[in-house]
C-alpha cells in the first residue's frame, strides 16, 4: 500500500512542477513588459533545474 501512495506522490509532484514550468514559460514569452520578464525569469530557473533533476 505505501508503495501506490509515494508512486502517487511522486506523479503528483512532477505534474505541478511541470506545469508551473510551462505556466512561467508562456508568461515569458507573452509579455511585453522587461520587469515582469526578469521576474518570470528568475522563477523559472530553480523550476528548469528541478526538471532536470539538478536541484
């Protein structure tokens, strides 16, 4: 039984930070404004390298 829940756990996880990658990436490119820019910038990289399993 623990094994189903951590394995659920586990896809939940990935899930959200797939998806906050995604969401913060279209945000970047479609908008226009440099400010919010280099703050969807500096909240995408710790994202980008959790994906990549570096963090």
């Amino acid at each position: 039984m623990p094994t189903i829940f951590y394995t659920l756990l586990f896809w939940i996880y990935w899930l959200i930070a797939a998806s906050m990658g995604a969401i913060m990436f279209a945000a970047l490119i479609r908008e226009h404004d440099r400010g919010v820019q280099a703050t969807v910038a500096m909240l995408l990289v710790p994202v980008i390298l959790r994906l990549l399993l570096i963090k």
